[in-house]
C-alpha cells in the first residue's frame, strides 16, 4: 500500500443547518446566502459562504469560523418563523481533507459512492456512507474533502490513517 | 537441462532463469518463477500430496486451477492461509506448505486407518451415529480427524483493503471471449473493468496450442492486453477472481496479492452496469472404480502441464473420455513426450474430425475403464480385460460452462441435451454470458460471442460499439455423449472426489428416501467442499438422473452460492480491523478522562466513557464507592455529553409530542421541562427522556444514550409516513451540545463560584426547569435534571468550550472535594434512586405500569401512541411483572444481574429477574431492583434468586432506597 | 447490498439507508373505535410475500428523506421509489 495522499484534520468552520421551502429560508435570510444550488447535491458560493443543497427543503450553510457570531446575527436562528428551522451546527461535523495524487484512491476504500467526474463533478457535494458512517464529501482542489460527526472523528481520522499508511 | 524430473528441456510459460526453492510436506524442492505448486510438485514427481476429507485416500494433483478437488494446503510464514488448492499457490522462493488433512505428511499418514472403516462410514454417517446424547460431545474430534486447515494465527503480510468501484460493464474472465468483449466496450469508450482469476491472461489459451488469425493464441492475447493497458476507461485485473454476484449488479472480487502494492489481498466491491461472465467451462471427472487414485488427472489439466508448464504428468498415459475434446490434449501429450498408451472413449463411434487429431493412437472405442491398479499410484488399467500399463490416466467427463457466477445473480439456468450440461438461461439482472461459459465451446465461437455480447451491453448502456473484424481461429468441434457412472461404478467411484461421496453414497441417500436433489446433496455432502463441486457436482446430478429415470434437467441443479473460490476473511473486512474494527465515539473530554486515570468503557451507541476513576490502592468497588459518596455527600461532576438532544420545531411540534409520549408536553411554557416516557404503538416503552420547551413552536427532546438513533428514527418515520400534513421538523444536535453535569448537595455553590448570571436560588430556577446564561464566562444552556437523585445542574456548553467549562468547575469545585464521577457510581445511585434504565428494567416488554409510572399515562389525551395496546393487554387482566425492589437477606451477599428469580427458588419456571443489583452507599449494603409476576402486592414479602451455586433469599421492597419524597433533587 | 434509486440523491447504495420494515396500513384514526381483533390485525400482520412488496426506508446517510419503495423479494427488483408513504 502505502498511498502519496495527506489526510488532513480541518479546523472547525460556521455551520447552519437551513430546512424549509426555499422561499420561506430566502425571506428570513435575504443576503446572508448564497444562491440557491441549482442541483441537488450540489453547491453555490459567494464571498467565502458555501450553501449546500443537501436534501429535500434543506440546506447546509458553511463559512469560515470566524464569520459565525455575524452569521449569527444575521439569521437569529431562536427568531426563525415556525415554517423553517435554522440551527447552529458549527460544532456538529468535523472536516478531513483527503489531498495528493492518490486521494480517489483513498476515497474508494472510503465510500462507496460514485465519484467518477460524470456522476461526481467539481461542483458537487454529497451526504453519503463511509465506513459505515454518515459522511458529507465534497470535492475540493487536489482531492476531496470527508466531514463526519465529531464525535466519530477520532475513530474516523485513525480509519483513513490506516487506509494511506 | 531441467533440474526436475518431470520437467521438459524446453517451453512453457515458465521463467526459466529464475529458479525457486520451497518446501512442501517438511522436504525442499525447486521450481521456477511462474510455476504454481501444483506444477512444481508435478515436475518433481510427487505424487501422493494430499489425503482425502474422510477416508484419508491418498490423493494426487488431479486438476490445474481452481477446480482442483484434491490437493489443498495450509501455506506457512508470511504467506499464511489454509485450505488453498495447490494448483492456485503462486510458486514463490522460500514456499513452506503442507497438506491439511494429513498427519505428518500426505505420503505417510496415520489416519489412513480410516480406509479400512471406509464401508462404516457411510452417507450420513455422522448424523446418524453422533445423535445421542448430544453431536457437541463428539464435534471437536471429528472437525480435527475430518480436517481442514485452521485459521492462521498471525495476520499476514499489511493485511487487507476493501474498496469500491463503479463501472459501466464488468466482464469476469479473460480469456478469448472476455478479451475480445474488453476490446470491444473499451474502443466505444465505456468504463471497463475486466477481471481475471489467472496469473495473467489468456483463460484456456494458455492451456492450448491454438492460433488466431496468423499467429499463435497467446500472441494475440498480448496485443490485447496492450490495448486495454493503453485505455484510461479500462481496469485489468489478474490474479482476481469474481467470487459473488449479489443483488443490483454488486460483485465481490478477491485480488490475491495486488501490484505494486504490499498488501496480501484487496477486495473490489463492484457496482456494475452490466456484466458479461466469460468465466469459460470446467471438465467433469469420470466415475469410476477407483478413479481418485494418484495418477488420475482431468485431461485439460495434463494438457496445460505440459503447454503451460512444461511439465509431464506421467510418462506412460491412457486417455479416458466420452468427448471430442480429449483428443487434441492426447496430441499435445504424445507431442511432449507422454508415451499415450491408448485413448478409452465411451463412445462407440469416434467423430473423424477428433481422430484426425491422433493419427496412429490407439482408441478402443465403446469401452469404459474397469479397475485401476496401483495403491498408492497408478500403475494399470483394466480395459475389457485387457491390462495397459499406465502411471497416467487423463479423463474427461465432459464440459461444464462455468454459470456459477450467472446463476448466482439469480439468473435462470437451463439443461441443453446437446452439451449435456447446465447453460444459462434467461436473465433476472443485467447480464449476459459469453463464450464457454454460454456454451460456445470453439474458439472462434467463444471470439464471435465475446464481440457480440459486448456490443449487446454497450448499446443498453446508450453507447455506440462497432463490430470489430473476427480473426480466424481453427479448433476442434465438441461433441459429448455422457457417461455419468461407469459400469460397475460404486463404493470407491468418487462423484465428489473432495468430500469422498461415492456413488454408493447417492445410491444409499436415494435408497433413504431422500430424492430431492437439494436433499441427496445435503445427506451425502456432495458439492459441499471447497471446492463447490466445480468437477463432480453435474456428475452427481447426472448419477441421480440414471438413477431416477429422469433427465439431468428434470432432476435439477442446487444451488450456486457465493464464494466461486475461497476468500480471505481479512480481504472482507478490509481495512477495518484490529484497533479501528468498530467505531468508537468520544466527547471533548476523553482525552482528560484518559489522563486522569478513567477505566473506560464502551457504552451504549458505540460511545466510549469513563466507567470510574480509580485512584492510588483502591479496588474496583472502594472507587465506586467514594464516586457515589461523593454525589451524596458533597459535588460530583461528569461528563453528559452522549446524551442524545433533539430539536424539535414547527406549528404542530406541541401537537407531535403529545402524540409521541404518553403525557401532555404541549402544555409545558417557555423555559421548562418535562419528563416523558415514549411508547411504540405495541404499548411497550421505547424510550425515556425530558422535553424542553424553548419557544412556542420549538422544544428540545432529549433521549437515552443508546437509543438515541432509533428515537429519530421512530420520530422521523412517524412524521414522513404517518403525518406528512404536519408542520414538525426536527434537527439532531446531539453533538452540537456536550455537557459537564455538576451534581451532589454542594452544586450550586460550586456552580456560583465559576460565575454566572444565572440567578440559581431554588425559586428563581426550580427542578425540571432550564436558564440560558454564561457560566465561566461561556455560553450556556443549563438545565436542571437529575439522574442522581441530588440536585444537580447540566450545564450544556458547544463541545469547543467543554474543557474549559469543565477545568473551571474543577477549579471552582476543588474546595468542596469535586471528584469525576464515571457510569459505574452513577448507575449506584440511580438504582438507589430507582429511576429507570433502558436494557435493564426496561427491555422491550414492560409498559408503565408494570414499573408503578402509570401516573405517567395521560388519561385527557384521547390517543397517544402505545395508548390502544396498553389498554388492550390490561384488560385481559392477567398478572404482570412489575418493578420491585431487593434487599438480599444476607447484606454482603452480591447478585449477578440478570439472575433469575423462581418460586420459592425451585426449579421451576421463572418469576421474574433481577435488573440490577449495586453496593448502596446510603444503606451500606447489597441492594437491587427486579422485575417480578405481581411484585407490587408482594412488597413485604420474599423472593428467591435461583443460581447454579445456590438459593438467595431476598426481601422485597418499593423500588426506591434513597429520598423517596425527591426532596433532595428539588432542592 | 441493494441499489436505490433516491428520487433526490439518484441511486445509492443501500448502506445509506436504514430499513424501516414494510409498508403497514395507515394508523387508524381513532384506535380507540376498533375492536381489539383488528387492532391486533394492524399491529401485528405485516405484508410478506414471496414478490413484490411494498416498504419503507430511511436515507439517514444521504438526504434523509424517507422512502416508500416497491421491491420483488424474490429477485430485488425494484419497480418503483417515492417520497414519503
């Protein structure tokens, strides 16, 4: 074995978790987003906040750590009308690159999900299974980029380790 | 010259400058790089390799691939692994094996014995004579005397990796067919994947002196082989082997010893579009008299000896067949130097186009072989009384197109009287057979089908082929007339030369009454070993058949199951084992509760806690004992984070809850809590938690550890299924919020003194109620509960600030004698307190009633779930278990949880069990909690704990040892 | 390992999803106004042919939509997947 790919911990980063119809999210948040993603599965950008189209009416809003507490401000998730939810979730998942010229390798032992360019392209990021876990996988420059549930990411980075060593 | 005896000057695909030495059975032997053992042993004419399964027979090399019924060996070293067919080990320097049924070696066994015993160890032998008292008894002895190889005790090499792969079509097999498909789908661009069990690829080619087009077989291999190289869509794998076809077009491939890799195997999880086995056809023994004597090799196996191999089987050989295809390896055996005695064909008449093949060899057509000579190797046969000298006797009971892989996608596969043999038949997945393995059992056949079946699966993929030009390939035509058993076949005529199953076996299985060919197989073990039958099974079912009257067809086929080969357990699990074989979670606290000496534990939903905290010189129960004094005494603290927590929000939220849990939550306000219990529609408990209200349209559930996954579940289903018109969405933020739990009668001083704005005075901030505010300067929710029975603070923090939070309550708490506090001394007190445990008192079976929480069933709400049931299985009126608690009589004396509870402590049938037992710091004794038939109107009375090692006499109590009125935990 | 074709995510494998047992008859209304036979009947009679069958599954590791999807027992086919029940 002994694969050329860097398994990287990510510091943690502002997350909000967004369900509702799409018109009612964009009343209450206005600007804070993004565009809405055209495809589901899929991600729009814009001044460094990510929206991810994860599921039916629901979204996955990312930004670096420090925008959070203005994030914050500007979607007053306790204030949120009953018809959609919006919930911190920074400290929910924890972020791995998986990068070097082996990383779809990595991945394939990782996932079983598709990410040939065809099914998988640039753009897309997905919710999907990896070592039996739930994990969110997301292309990034030089590889890919694997989230899990932080408390499964001791057990989690020591699994991937395993797979590169 | 060649160093081995058996071994021709020149040829075969051998590397002849590359000389290897190995061991097999404890003595050294050479070889070369490309042998497999198998041949090496050939080439150095060791005849006897193995002994049989149950008779320990003396066993030779009988084929040349996975087929082989005979020879299996327990590899040694680095190379660990069991069970492997010699013919399949990749000849490597410094080889150790041994055959696995032999003791001490194959040559000279000692429990060959067992051939003297042989006609009492008939068909179901075992089961008929090891039935009484009990087959445990006897089980251990005859695995070992019945033997196969043990798992090996070291992990070998860097272990295994499991990965997945998607692609368009999947061919299994690379030979003619397979290749020619290859070419065919990766010229039109599809993503290809084709995979071969061989050391390289070239299927029967390599085994064959064939040509295609203008030069010879193997060289058209390598062109093809260049090409696929060349294509990015196309991945080739050799030393592969398609192993299962599961449902949706998912295959298992086992890669033995993968390039450029040091891994001993990998396993490819292959999601296919569609697939194409080309995996060729297999030769079927011949059932004889004594046809498992060393000597006694399929005839497609000599022939790729010498073709392949360069090796001779034998040196003087007659031929045993009742097909055409025999004859061409007749002539490559003559042509190596094989003396070929005569050529025995069942058949009385001889097609010319097979006996052109042999100009000048004798063929004793319409005979059949009718004794073997030679114990311990073949010296002669018997023909119509005619003895021919021999040490070599090649058969062919025919072809068998190899459909395991078809079958098992559930396809259908069919008898064709023609070739006499099972073919696939129609589809149940997207998926074709091709070549030999289809039926095509000419090589310009197996090309023509190859290109055809690929263009097939290239346009279901949408994709355009074009038809490639055929080359010319010249080769025999195949005609068979079956001879399933040969006259006078009986007790030493192996159907299943693996599992020794004789034809007298299937005839005393039939005699038996068992004539369900799914029976005969079981009864007998026929097509049972490892090898899956691969060269008896048809023969089985043909001999049925014969003897029936029936057709192979009528009488049917068992069936096929994964695995095609022998798997390496480790190449299943992959990368998944040893430290990281099942996850584990942890809190941002783990690494503190490590390096404060914490034993832990895994609890519940894979999370790993700290079970207690033992310091210098105590034992288990002293530590356990002072963390539980701790709470009741002064402050303890512990880590909550696993505690499952939901968000619950939209208009009808109110609404859901009082649906989900047996009491009014609807009617909670803002800022308060309320414990619940959840039932399933069974009337049974499912869960216990406390909801929050945090606004008029949001609350926040919260949930046992364990159960916290099947809680969402059941929540979520309800809403998506049941309530789809209901406005209620719910978000998991279980690890959004982590919690240090400050409990005993000293917490709100503790809790004080890290500073907060929080007014904490008992009427300001009442039991069952929660505050956001700072504590220690950080954001916090905090909430009062209590699992203890003390008043108790969870002060719920984002998991970034836990530590912090937790090293000033340390601090803060360091005057009052603040000690962690780990699952062991919080599962004391609870018990004391008698609050509920699910997997203990609770356990799928009991409602509320039966633990004295029928206060807990709203009677305002029309309907709840688990409602209807609890009302239904009370009205029946019979007694109930119910919650009670125990004192033993004797206070030292501890009782196993879990330990039975019977009248009187006779043997009779139970009366309930004990759900925990734990050494009360309040009552300085042994105290416990059961569940028991009518235990409520008992209280007072006694019961008995019935244990293998004697009766313990306990006195029954309500179920609640420590502040009964909660006084405390209000305070 | 069955593959499903999620109307939101496309086709998945099945170890994003989690089975949540066949599809059952919707709750009564009022289970009050049953009998206790056909209550039991509801409770405890899940379909369970040998063919197609109707049932429910979680996507908890992709969308998190649930699923009612109609699937051959015999030869895990699936002919049809939607949306909530």
């Amino acid at each position: 074995m002994g694969y050329d790919a860097t398994i990287t911990q990510l510091p943690l980063r502002a997350l909000f978790d967004l369900q509702g119809e799409p018109s009612a999210i964009g009343d209450w948040c206005g600007d804070a987003l993004p565009a809405f993603p055209e495809r589901p599965n899929s991600v729009s950008e814009r001044d460094g906040r990510t929206l991810i189209w994860t599921g039916p009416d629901h979204w996955l809003l990312s930004a670096p750590l420090g925008a959070e507490a203005g994030l914050s401000e500007e979607l007053r998730p306790d204030d949120a009308p009953a018809d959609i939810g919006v919930t911190a979730l920074s400290d929910t998942v924890t972020f791995f690159a998986v990068t070097g010229p082996d990383a779809g390798a990595v991945m394939a032992v990782a996932t079983p999900l598709d990410l040939h360019p065809d099914t998988f392209p640039a753009d897309a990021a997905s919710w999907t299974e990896s070592f039996g876990t739930k994990a969110l996988i997301r292309r990034i420059g030089e590889g890919y980029e694997i989230a899990v549930d932080r408390s499964y990411s001791d057990w989690f980075g020591a699994m991937l380790d395993r797979v590169v060593a | 010259m060649a160093a081995e005896p058996g071994r021709l000057p020149e040829g075969g695909r051998i590397d002849r400058s590359r000389p290897l030495q190995f061991r097999f059975d404890g003595r050294a032997y050479t070889g070369f790089e490309g042998d497999t053992l198998a041949s090496a042993l050939l080439a150095n004419r060791v005849r006897i390799t193995a002994r049989s399964f149950k008779y320990h027979r003396p066993r030779g090399v009988m084929g040349a691939g996975p087929e082989e019924p005979a020879t299996l060996v327990e590899l040694e070293g680095d190379l660990a692994s069991g069970n492997r067919p010699a013919t399949t080990v990749r000849l490597t320097d410094g080889l150790v094996a041994r055959s696995v049924n032999a003791w001490p070696s194959a040559s000279f066994d000692l429990g060959a014995v067992n051939q003297a015993l042989a006609r009492f160890i008939p068909a179901g032998f075992y089961y008929k004579t090891f039935k009484w008292p009990d087959w445990h008894l006897y089980e251990p002895s005859i695995r070992k005397a019945a033997g196969l190889a043990g798992a090996p005790r070291e992990s070998s090499n860097d272990g295994y990796e499991a990965r997945h792969a998607h692609t368009d079509l999947l061919i299994a097999g690379a030979g003619p067919a397979g290749l020619m498909a290859a070419l065919v789908a990766g010229r039109a661009g599809a993503r290809v994947m084709i995979v071969d069990e061989g050391a390289e690829a070239g299927g029967s080619l390599l085994n064959r002196r064939l040509s295609i087009g203008d030069q010879p077989a193997m060289g058209w291999v390598a062109a093809a082989v260049a090409e696929l190289s060349a294509m990015d869509n196309v991945i080739h794998l050799q030393n592969a082997t398609v192993w299962a076809y599961r449902e949706h077009n998912l295959l298992m491939v086992h890669e033995r010893s993968p390039e450029n890799s040091s891994l001993s195997g990998r396993s490819w999880r292959v999601r296919a579009g569609q697939v194409i086995t080309a995996t060729g056809a297999i030769e079927r023994m011949m059932v004889f008299e004594g046809n498992d004597r060393p000597g006694v090799m399929l005839a497609s196996a000599v022939q790729a000896y010498v073709n392949r191999w360069a090796v001779r089987s034998g040196q003087r050989a007659a031929v045993f067949t009742n097909n055409d295809s025999v004859y061409a390896a007749a002539a490559d055996m003559a042509r190596a130097g094989i003396d070929v005695a005569a050529i025995i064909d069942s058949r009385d008449s001889v097609p010319d186009h097979a006996r052109a093949l042999v100009p000048g060899m004798e063929i004793l057509a319409g005979h059949t072989v009718g004794k073997v000579h030679g114990r311990r190797g073949l010296r002669a046969v018997t023909v119509a009384g005619r003895r021919i000298d021999c040490d070599l006797l090649a058969v062919s009971g025919g072809w068998n197109p190899a459909v395991h892989l078809y079958s098992q996608s559930r396809s259908r596969i069919v008898w064709d009287e023609r070739l006499a043999s099972f073919v696939p038949g129609d589809a149940a997945q997207a998926v074709l057979a091709a070549g030999a393995a289809n039926g095509a059992m000419t090589l310009g056949a197996a090309l023509a089908e190859g290109a055809a079946r690929a263009l097939a699966a290239v346009a279901a993929l949408g994709r355009a082929a074009a038809m490639p030009a055929l080359p010319e390939a010249v080769d025999t035509p195949y005609t068979v007339a079956p001879l399933w058993t040969a006259p006078g076949a009986a007790a030493k005529s192996f159907l299943d030369v693996q599992n020794d199953v004789t034809v007298a076996d299937i005839e005393l299985a039939l005699r038996e009454g068992y004539s369900n060919i799914e029976h005969v197989k079981r009864y007998t073990t026929g097509g049972m070993g490892i090898d899956q039958g691969k060269t008896g099974n048809v023969n089985i079912i043909g001999a049925v058949a014969e003897r029936q009257g029936k057709t192979p067809g009528e009488v049917g086929v068992t069936t096929f199951r994964p695995p095609y080969t022998p798997v390496d357990f480790g190449a299943i699990a992959g990368r998944r084992a040893g430290p990281v074989v099942l996850p584990y979670r942890h809190t941002p606290l783990t690494g503190w509760h490590k390096d404060h000496g914490a034993v832990m534990y895994e609890a519940g939903a894979r999370w790993r806690r700290p079970g207690y905290y033992p310091r210098p010189g105590e034992s288990f129960q002293d530590s356990v004992n002072r963390e539980a004094r701790t709470v009741r005494e002064g402050v303890g603290i512990y880590d909550g984070s696993p505690l499952g927590k939901y968000e619950v929000k939209g208009r009808d939220a109110g609404r859901f809850l009082d649906w989900i849990y047996t009491n009014v939550m609807s009617s909670l306000t803002a800022g308060n809590g309320r414990y619940g219990l959840m039932l399933t529609d069974d009337g049974m408990i499912l869960d216990d938690g406390v909801s929050f209200r945090l606004a008029e349209d949001r609350f926040l559930v919260s949930t046992s550890t364990g159960n916290a996954d099947a809680v969402w579940q059941h929540m979520e289903k309800l809403l998506r299924i049941e309530r789809p018109d209901w406005q209620v969405r719910i978000t998991n933020v279980t690890s959004q919020w982590a919690n240090a739990t400050i409990c005993g009668p000293k917490a709100r001083e503790v809790l004080a003194a890290m500073g907060t704005d929080i007014d904490l005075a008992q009427g300001a901030f009442p039991f069952m109620a929660f505050r956001d505010g700072t504590v220690a300067d950080l954001p916090t929710r905090v909430v009062r509960v209590s699992f203890t029975g003390e008043l108790s603070f969870e002060v719920n923090v984002r998991p970034r600030d836990l530590p912090t939070l937790w090293e000033a309550a340390m601090e803060a708490g360091r005057s009052h004698g603040i000690a962690p506090i780990g699952s062991e001394a919080n599962h004391v007190l609870r018990v004391e307190k008698g609050f509920l445990s699910l997997g203990h008192e609770v356990d799928g079976t009991v409602d509320p009633h039966d633990l004295g929480m029928g206060w807990v069933m709203s009677k305002k709400k029309p309907d709840f779930l688990g409602k209807r049931s609890v009302a239904l299985r009370r009205s029946a009126g019979r007694p109930r278990r119910e919650l009670v608690g125990i004192r033993p009589l004797d206070p030292d004396r501890q009782i196993p949880e879990g330990a039975p509870l019977t009248p009187g402590g006779r043997k009779e049938a139970t009366e309930g069990f004990v759900t925990a037992c734990v050494w009360s710091v309040v009552e300085s004794r042994w105290v416990g909690l059961a569940l028991l038939t009518d235990g409520r109107a008992r209280i007072g009375g006694r019961a008995y704990v019935r244990l293998p090692d004697g009766i313990i006499e306990v006195a029954l109590c309500p179920p609640v040892f420590h502040d009964p009125e909660g006084e405390r935990l209000r305070s | 390992m069955l593959l499903i074709d999620c109307p939101f995510c496309g086709k998945r494998n099945e170890s994003e999803f989690v089975y949540g047992g066949p599809a059952m008859p919707a709750r009564p209304a009022d289970p009050s106004a049953l009998d206790d036979a056909h209550w039991v009947d509801h409770l405890t009679v899940p379909p369970n042919p040998m063919g197609p069958v109707e049932e429910r599954w979680w996507h908890l590791r992709g969308c998190g939509s649930w699923l009612t999807i109609r699937r051959d027992t015999v030869t895990h086919a699936i002919a049809e997947v939607r949306h909530g029940g």
